[in-house]
C-alpha cells in the first residue's frame, strides 16, 4: 500500500486478506497518517506469516515482531510495537467476526439439510 493512501484504501486491502467484501460499507476517509504508514507495512509484511488454526488466525507475537525488526535492521520504538499490536487486534476482531459468521452459515447449512433429509 503505498504511502498516505486513504484509511478506507488500507480497509479494503484487509478485508480483502479476511476472504471479504465490503462493498460500499466504506467511505472515503482522509489518508492515512504518514508518521504511521511504515506500521502498517509491517502489519501486511507479519500478517501472512501468523499462525492459524481451528479457531482463526493467531496473533501477531512478540517475538515474530522481535526477529522481524532483527531481521530489516529495525529500531521499532515502543509507540511503534504497540501500534502494530493494536492494528493486528483489530484484524483479530474482525476475523473472528468472520470465523463465527462461517461457522453460524455452515450450521445453518447443517440443520437445513438435515430438515430435509426428513421430509
């Protein structure tokens, strides 16, 4: 995502990550804060290698944050890790709004064909 790109840009790019549309349920927002876009970018760059399981994915964890800043040679500032944290606690809720909406469907998918199965 290129630099100052709008919020709603930026919103598109993870719902997209999450398998969702979103549609027009976004507005155009102001760009996104300069001071913090290279945070962002370190959130698209740790957010494929995350762990993931039954439950949805994981959180992005210290020390994935830790060997990623190692690895680019990153003075990552404490304001910085915790930004990080509160995006990826962000995508986090809106995954697991995702993972109980799929899992609500497929129930319901369930039950329907077991009515009917009776019928």
């Amino acid at each position: 995502m290129k630099e100052g790109a709008s919020e709603g840009a930026h919103l598109r790019q993870a719902a997209k990550a999450l398998g969702r549309d979103l549609g027009t349920d976004i507005e155009p927002e102001p760009d996104f804060p300069v001071i913090a876009s290279h945070i962002w970018g370190w959130f698209l760059d740790l957010n494929p290698a995350r762990q993931t399981g039954a439950m949805g994915p994981g959180a992005i964890t210290y020390e994935s944050i830790e060997v990623y800043s190692r690895m680019h040679r990153l003075w990552m500032r404490p304001w910085e890790v915790s930004a990080l944290r509160a995006v990826d606690d962000c995508f986090l809720a809106v995954a697991s709004e995702t993972t109980k909406e799929r899992q609500e469907r497929k129930k319901r998918e369930q039950e329907s064909k077991a009515r009917a199965k009776r019928r």
